[in-house]
C-alpha cells in the first residue's frame, strides 16, 4: 500500500505509511531547521534547542518525560543536521496516542528554564569536547569549514563555544516561535492503522496548535557551491594521520543524485571498490577508506577519508590520485556498474524493513521534496542509470581545480596534497 500524503490549510503535512499488524509503530515530527538557517551569532541554536526540548515542558518535568516514555515502551530519541532537527518514537501500536501526547509535549511544549539552558550548555561543552577528541570529526569538520565557505553549510551543526556561551533565553525562544511552525513541521507515521485514525491524532495533538493558514516554501534548487581550491593542516597529538579529500558536485534535487551513490559505491564505498582494493587490500596502508555523497539543498560533494600511519601518508595518497586519473581517463566498466546497481538495490529495500527507517525516509522526503519518493521509484531510478552517465560525472566531479582538504597529525606534512596542484 502507498503512503497517504496530507497538506493542510496551516501548511502541516502529514505522511502516513500503513504496514501489517504485529510490527512496532513509529512516530516522526521532523522540523525544517538546522545550522543552515543560523548566522554566525546563534550558531548550535538548532541542536540546543533539540537538547532544551528533553529538558521539562509546562506539565511534564525531563524526569516525567523519561518515565512515561519507558512505561509505553517507547524509544525515543532526537537529532539535528544541518538541514533539520527531527524528534523521534517507536513503540507498540497501541501506545501510539500515548506517543503522540508525549512527543508533541516535548517539540511544542518545552519551558526553556534558565536553570536548565545553563546546565545543558556544559553538557554540549562536553559533546564538543568530545568531538575535537575525534580526530575524523576535526579533519571534516576542518574540509566543510573550507569547502562551503561563504554559504550557510560552513558551520558545524553543534555550534561552538563561543557561539553557545551567547546564546540567551530570548533567542532561544524567538528561533522557536520562528521556524517551529506549521508550514515547517512534517508528522510521519508509521503503523497498523487507519488513516483516518491517525489524521485525529495528528488534528488533536498539533493541528489544534496553529489555525492560521499558511504556505510551504519551495525551495531553492539552483544552489551549487563550487569551493576555491584549498587545504588545511592540523595538528594534534594522535598516532595516525587522518585525511579527508572532497570534490563539489550538485545538490540533493540533482537528476544525478542516485549515480552519485552508484559512482561513490563503485570507487571507494564497498569492500570490492577500487579505493579499498588498491590502498588496503594491495597495499595495507589503511585500515578504511571511503567515497561518499553529501548532499544538501545549497551543494554537494563527493568526499574521500582515510586514515593511515604517518610513513604511508604519501604513498596512500599517490594511489588515489593514481585511482581518481585512471577512472577519468578509463572510466568504469559494465560489470562494476551493474554490481553497484543490485548492492544499491539491497540497500533501498532492506531500508524500508523497519517502521523507523520507513518513517525517516518519508518525513526527510517530504521535507526536502514536498513529496513521497517510494522504493519503486528509487529502483527504477537505479536501473535507469547508464554507464555513459556515470562516466561523464566522473571527468566532471574529479576536477582537480576545485579540490579541499585537510590532513590532522601529530605532525602535518604540508606538501602532502602536492599531487593535486
């Protein structure tokens, strides 16, 4: 059964997704907002206000909230990217009212004490603290930083310190009364049930809230970053070089964005790719390598990371420049785009094997698209990919003159990216 896709007159959309009984049922509220829509004086907002919202509402004290979750069986959690913040429960079908209550209770109904904006900042602190331990974390954090300069997707999604430290009560419950609004918020549901019945819970717990009408925005399709060719160097104590390298291609509305997965999968993204076969299995200068997509609504990029012992650095990165030159100059071959296309496949239909996975991809493509993107038609989109494409998008990403990177060590090798210049 397809899912139900619902726009009302406030501009809340509603997407429904009806499966067999005995399965555990789950509830997304999905909010368009993320470090994209902060400036440099409140960026983390997003991602505190997602820790604020656990923290005590006008009835339930973060105590109540986790121990009516437990007593529904519900596993709740949140997150923020840099597109969306997205507030999350399974549980049994026959909570799911219950989980209605709670969880619109949390995203609609937080107090915002300072007693507990002031405490939940240390906590981020220890979050950021942890994060700089990571030294995979610092190098792309570093590669975004560099990559998307100038737009609104060189910021880290978790603020900083600073940033944190400024950020007042007021602001924290201006941002909610500006982007915490109908026309922004996406309720996805999961579940053995009626649509009829989950249209009254979604008009009890949240349509009730807002009786103004509203608009979606569209949104803007046409934003590319091309970055200026750069790469940073950090030093930090660690026993292991970690490097990323990335290339810009289009955004998430791209044609392309499935062949882009296909091409990242092929190159470097699996056990069989040509990245892991020439610099491991060959060679045993890492223990990972990989090629993933990023893609967002204002870019994308094709990133490479790896991490390898300081004596191998040079000759690792000699072999991918070797790699990345004879995939333009050869291009892929049929065998590996057709083992591409059935791994890819896998991957879209054991995805849809979990009412959670189900209810995150709905609400994500809602957000993004104003529109269900079901499994049949990303398959079919797999299928139609051609190996003259992929080879063209190849030569076009795998550009030279719009390179980034950044390499952390405990003793950065400046003339490492030289094989780029």
């Amino acid at each position: 059964m397809k899912p139900f896709f619902k726009q009302y007159e406030n501009g809340l959309r509603l997407v429904f997704k009806k499966v067999e009984p005995n399965r555990p049922a789950s509830l997304f509220i999905a909010v368009d907002v993320g470090s994209c829509k902060e400036d440099d004086t409140n960026n983390g907002i997003s991602h505190f206000i997602e820790h604020l919202n656990f923290k005590g509402t006008k009835t339930r004290s973060a105590k109540q909230i986790s121990t009516e979750l437990e007593e529904i069986g519900a596993n709740a959690n949140a997150f923020t990217s840099k597109s969306n913040t997205c507030f999350f429960a399974t549980c049994l079908s026959e909570k799911m009212e219950n989980c209605f209550d709670i969880l619109t209770d949390i995203v609609f109904e937080s107090k915002y004490a300072q007693s507990d904006i002031d405490r939940e900042r240390l906590v981020i602190f220890e979050e950021i603290d942890m994060y700089e331990d990571d030294p995979e974390s610092v190098a792309y954090e570093q590669f975004c930083k560099d990559f998307y300069a100038g737009s609104v997707l060189q910021r880290p999604i978790i603020g900083t310190k600073e940033t944190l430290t400024n950020i007042t009560k007021k602001q924290i419950e201006e941002f909610v009364a500006t982007h915490y609004v109908p026309q922004n918020i996406v309720v996805s549901v999961v579940g053995d049930f009626e649509k009829e019945y989950v249209e009254k819970l979604v008009q009890k717990y949240i349509g009730k809230r807002f009786t103004k009408k509203a608009e979606v925005v569209e949104k803007n399709r046409s934003m590319v970053v091309i970055p200026d060719k750069k790469f940073s160097f950090i030093k930090k104590d660690i026993a292991q070089t970690h490097i990323v390298l990335g290339f810009p291609c289009s955004n998430i509305f791209s044609e392309n964005k499935m062949a882009f997965s296909l091409l990242c999968f092929i190159f470097g993204g699996g056990m069989g790719s040509r990245l892991f076969q020439k610099v491991r299995e060959e060679h045993g200068l890492v223990y990972s390598i990989s090629c993933m997509p990023e893609l967002y609504e204002y870019g994308g990029d094709i990133v490479i990371a790896l991490g390898t012992n300081k004596k191998n650095q040079t000759m690792a990165m000699q072999l991918i420049d070797e790699e990345i030159e004879k995939l333009v100059s050869e291009g892929f071959t049929e065998e590996e785009l057709n083992r591409a296309k059935t791994f890819c496949k896998s991957l879209v239909v054991s995805g849809v094997e979990t009412g959670a996975s189900i209810a995150k991809s709905n609400a994500s493509n809602v957000l993004c698209f104003n529109r269900i993107i079901d499994v049949e038609e990303r398959i079919e989109k797999i299928e139609s990919i051609s190996l003259e494409t992929l080879n063209t998008l190849a030569k076009q990403i795998f550009d030279q003159a719009n390179v980034c990177g950044c390499v952390i060590s405990n003793n950065p090798d400046e003339n490492l990216f030289n094989v780029f210049n």
